[in-house]
C-alpha cells in the first residue's frame, strides 16, 4: 500500500465510445496522486484495442473472463496499490474535483472507513428527461438507514473506500445481481464509519435503455437475494425485525405491481409478505393489495383508478415512501 | 495569439461553491495547454476571497462590475491569448475530454470556425428529473436551422462550444444589452459566414439547472426573443431567412401581447396590431381576432391565465396554429 494513492478501477464491459470519458474523468483529477485500473469483462467491442492504445501506461489494463461488476471490483481491488478504492462503472463520470473533496474528509475524520457523497444522472441520448435524484445527507446509524424501508441506497460512484473498509468487508460477492446493496448492508454490519460529503455532485451516472437496473424482474428477484442473505448475518435487533419489515415491504410492492405475476401467484406472494410481518402488513394493508390484484389490470393502471388508490394508500398504509422510491 | 493554446473564459456570478467545480474542470482538461480567465461580474458571495485564494496563479482572475454573461465573455476575450475560446458559466461542468475532443475536429478541418456538441443537464438540489435533453446534430443550413422552429432544433448550447479565434473576431463582441445573448451570437455568427462543425459522441458538458435560473423566466425570455429577432431583421438582408424572422417577430410579439403583462388593454392591442403587421402571413386575420378577443373580453384573462383551460387554449392554438401563452 501507497500512503496517499489513489486507485480508481474502472469496469468496463462493452462501453466503447462511452468509456474513454469514464477514463479521462479519472487521470484527470484536481488530485493528482492516483493511478487508474481498467478491468476489461471481456468486452467484444473496440475496449482491447482503443484503451491500450491511447492511454498506453498511464491506465493499467487487465482483462479477464466477465464476472460482472462485482468481479471487475474484486481484480481491481487485488490489483490496486493506493491507500484510497473508487470504483466507477465504464460509463459513468466522476466530477473533477471528486477525489480531492472525499480525501479532504478522509483526511479531516482519520477514523472513517467510507466517504459517500450525492450523484447525479445524465442520458446517454437526448430527450425527456424522467427519473429521481436522491439527495444523500449523514446518516447516524448507517445499518438501520439502509435496512430500514423506505432504506437508503448509497451510489458507488459517489463512494471513495479507505483500502481497511475493504479488508475489513471482504470480496463483493459476484453471485448476486445487486452486488452493491450487499456490499452497505456487510460494511454497515462489520461496523464499518461512513462519512457524508458534502457539496457538489461525486459523479454523473449515466441513463441507458438496457442497463441492469432497467430489468424490473432481475432486480426484483436480485434485491430478494440480497435480503435473503442479510438475514443469514443479521443477528441483532432492531436490525433484524427493520429488515424483515424491508422485506415485506418489498414483497406486498412485488405483488401488487404483478410483473411477469399470474394472479395466483401475485395473491400467494402478498400472503408471504403478510407472513413475513405481521405488523408490517395489516389485515387492512392486504386485503387493499388482494383487492388490487384481483381488480383487472386496466382498471388499476387508469389513471382515474390511480388517484383513489393512491388515497387508499396514503389513509391505510405506511408505505409510501417505499412506493414512490420503488416506483421512480 | 499562441497557437494551440485553448482560453477557458468562466463567468461567475455569485456561484459561490459551484464555481470550485467549474474551476476545477476547465484546470483539469485532457488537453494542454489551457489558460484559465474566472470573469467575476462583482460577486456578492465567497468568490472573490476564496478563488484567487484557492486558485491563483493557476487561474486569472478578474473582477469586474456586473455586465452579465455576454460582458463576463467579452472581458474574458479580451485578456485570452488562446486560438480556441471556451466559454463556460460559473456553474456547469465541462466533460474531461471535451477540449481535446473538438481540437481534435479544428485539426482534421482546418476551416471551421466554430465546433460544437450535446451537452446534458443535471439539477443542483435532487428531485424529480423533468426536463428534455437535446440531442444535436450537423446541419446544411445552420441559418435556416436557427431561424426556423418548425424543425424544433435549439441543438447549440454554449457550454458545449468551441470558438476558433478568428471566429469571435469575425463576429465581434457579445452583445451586452441582449437578454438571449447566445442566440443573437449563433445568428450573427451564420450571417458572417462562419463554418460550424459538429462533435459526436460523449457530452461535452453538464449544464447545472436550479430554479431561478434565467432561462425560467418565461415572460423575460420571450422579450428577450423578441429583441433577438428584431435585431436579426436588421441585419439579415437574403430571402428566404428574412420572411422565418419575421414569422418569429410576429410569433413572440402575438405572444407577449397575449400575456399582457405590465401591458394596459390598449397597449395589448397595440402590439397585437404590430404583430400582424410584422407577418400578415403568420398571424392570419382569424388568429389576430381570436388574440384581440382574448384582450379585450372579460373571460380572455381568465383564458390565458387559468390551469384549467389548458385544453381550450390548446385547442385554440392547434385551430391558430399559435402558441396561446399560458
């Protein structure tokens, strides 16, 4: 380990032209003392050829059979000398000023493990623009945020790790498809110090059709897993009921929203998350979602229809905040 | 002159901590050399302490009382010994690789004047994203394509230009006294004959938007179009580019006397009248009848001004063929 490097491993899978930006962002930097580390997931556009050759030595290129984000992270980190982790996927935009700011913090709080900051999002194309910025703020007791429902979703482009938070965490786990709602809950549960850094956007996310977040059903099976898996190491309460809570929660918005769900089994899933907690769900709560689910599809996504429910909703159920987030 | 070297003008306006990124993202380009000119138009905030602190001798910094955005460029210009000009406001962001990328374009096509590309925007406080994004692309007629808003193309912003000098020199200075001072350059710089060129690929730049922001001001905006398309007129001497501004003139005057605001009845009318006369084509008797009921009738106030005739207006305008303002 170098005191006071920087290493950004850059995951790039099929991004060209895209990722040479993502790039660029990284070498430069208001903080000079980095080194950039190009993990290539077999990209069978022109990535083998364009990255070598224009940034030749000043990126260090290693490809390697796709294993996913998470993978690219785990042969980035192995690769990596710096006192300092950012991870940035193969489109996205780090602000120039990114590293400085989060240094700074890491420098002003010496007993911080994570530095995360607000992220913004940009089109890859022109158009309308339809999506929700969350705005990022300090979190006193990050595990419960991110556990409890609406729960926080921190960006890990907005995120610069301190090289001890990911000794301390271990690997990403490249089995799940959400590998960084895993990677908070293990970092917030191994006791891992989160800082707030303010000021500015970290980073630009790019917007894509196509892009792994956009398969609603992947990630709803994925965000499954993942809380399938804290519950394995969750051991303390209030954590562990505030996550059965997510869980339910996440289950009754499943079920009612019916994607790719025959209505037998949208109707067995709302009673798993009543049977997940009780308290979460009422009787009240799932007979208003049984009434939705059994309502014909048309009926409920008219927007006449949409302005009832969202009333019923909101005079019955506790969940809306879930819901706005779930849907933007 | 110093060939190669590119002058990034940023005008900060009480930008105060936004200016820091700006700063830094002109300072850390993949291109080099770059000189960096901060215009300060008499910021009340932190800047003046705190750039020069922070900054200086990388950048240059100068303060100067508040002559806008079109003045912040001229003083920039001015002070820039760079081939290529870039101008930026004191709170977007430019892409790392967007100098390199549109010297690159300067170098493979030696008679350009001006290169430019898309650029995104991103909000300042988070929220519901609700805006368009506008995607560029080359043209044949950049005249026509600036006048005529049938076609719907606004594609240059300029955060995400790149001026040769001869360009600006051709052109001249800014003009200060403009509201919509970018438009009025863009067709000032296609009358005088310079050659635009196109950079795909990646966004150049992020343009920050906040409320407040001076293009949210509807009416002011469309005074400022107005004023644009009338200095326009004087200038633009060759058919068919005459008759499209016109057509906007009368469009943006039909427009502001319709929202009569600070306007009495007469002077609603007045206007009306001389948007007529600016295109009897374009604002044919039955839509000038329609506008002048809208004036003078008790119930037009309400038309114009309430959320719930939003249907009727819209179906007035799509029966006029106008925008009725809203």
């Amino acid at each position: 380990m170098t005191p006071g490097l920087v290493s950004v491993v850059i995951c790039a899978y099929n991004n060209w032209p895209d990722v040479e930006i993502t790039i660029q962002s990284a070498l430069c930097q208001s903080y000079q003392l980095l080194e950039v580390i190009v993990v290539d997931n077999s990209s069978t556009d022109p990535t083998p050829e364009e990255v070598p050759r224009r940034f030749g030595r000043r990126v260090r290129y290693i490809r390697q059979p796709n294993k996913g984000c998470a993978g690219a992270y785990n042969v980035g980190f192995a690769a990596a000398q710096g006192e300092f982790i950012q991870f940035v996927d193969g489109d996205d935009v780090l602000a120039p000023n990114k590293i400085q700011k989060q240094v700074e913090v890491f420098r002003a709080n010496p007993e911080l493990d994570i530095v995360y900051g607000d992220v913004r999002m940009f089109q890859a194309a022109g158009g309308a623009a339809n999506w929700t910025d969350h705005a990022m703020q300090p979190e006193d007791d990050m595990l419960k945020s991110i556990a409890a429902p609406p729960g926080i979703l921190l960006n890990t482009l907005g995120v610069l790790f301190h090289r001890r938070a990911l000794e301390k965490v271990g690997p990403w786990d490249e089995s799940l498809y959400i590998e960084d709602v895993d990677y908070w809950l293990r970092a917030a549960w191994a006791g891992c110090r989160f800082g707030y850094c303010s000021g500015g956007p970290m980073g630009f996310g790019r917007l894509r059709p196509g892009q792994k977040s956009k398969n609603s059903s992947a990630m709803a099976r994925g965000i499954e897993a993942v809380w399938a898996k804290a519950l394995g190491y969750v051991t303390r309460e209030p954590y562990r009921s505030l996550l059965l809570a997510s869980i339910a929660h996440w289950r009754f918005y499943e079920a009612i929203s019916r994607d790719k769900m025959s209505k037998r089994e949208a109707l067995a899933m709302l009673a798993l998350a009543r049977s997940t907690r009780p308290e979460t769900i009422s009787a009240l709560d799932y007979a208003v979602g049984c009434l939705r689910v059994i309502l014909p599809a048309g009926f409920v996504r008219s927007s006449w229809t949409r302005v009832v429910l969202r009333s019923f909703i909101r005079l019955f159920d506790r969940n809306l905040g879930y819901f706005r987030r779930a849907r933007s | 002159m110093i060939a190669g070297l590119v002058s990034i003008v940023i005008c900060a306006y009480n930008n105060w901590p936004d200016v820091e990124m700006t700063i830094e993202s002109a300072l850390n380009q993949s291109h080099h050399p770059v000189e960096v000119i901060v215009v300060d138009n008499s910021s009340m905030d932190a800047t003046p302490e705190e750039v020069p602190k922070r900054f200086c001798p990388a950048v240059r910094y100068v303060r100067q009382p508040n002559r806008h955005y079109a003045g912040a460029c001229n003083t920039g210009f001015e002070l820039a010994s760079g081939e290529f000009i870039q101008f930026v406001a004191g709170d977007d962001v430019l892409a790392p690789n967007k100098i390199e990328k549109q010297v690159e374009i300067f170098r493979a096509n030696p008679g350009l004047d001006i290169v430019y590309g898309d650029v995104r925007m991103f909000q300042t406080l988070a929220g519901v994203a609700n805006w368009t994004d506008v995607e560029s692309k080359p043209e044949q007629d950049y005249l026509k394509a600036f006048i005529d808003t049938d076609e719907q193309w606004t594609g240059i912003t300029a955060l995400g230009v790149l001026f040769h000098r001869k360009a600006i020199e051709k052109v001249g200075p800014w003009d200060e006294s403009m509201y919509v001072e970018d438009l009025d350059y863009w067709l000032r710089a296609t009358w005088a004959g310079c050659r635009f060129g196109y950079c795909a690929g990646s966004p150049m730049g992020f343009v920050r938007l906040w409320p407040g922001q001076k293009t949210n001001n509807k009416l002011a905006m469309s005074r400022g179009m107005e004023a644009v398309w009338e200095k326009a007129l004087g200038y633009v001497t060759r058919e068919p580019y005459r008759g499209l501004i016109a057509a906007n003139l009368a469009r943006s005057r039909f427009y502001l006397a319709l929202t009569r605001n600070q306007m009495t009845t007469r002077e609603a009318s007045a206007k009306l009248a001389l948007a007529r006369a600016t295109s009897p084509g374009t604002i044919s008797a039955l839509a000038y009848a329609a506008g002048y009921a809208t004036i003078i009738l008790p119930g037009g106030f309400i038309l114009t001004r309430s959320r719930r005739l939003r249907p009727i207006r819209w179906l007035l305008a799509r029966l006029l063929r106008y925008p009725i303002p809203g």
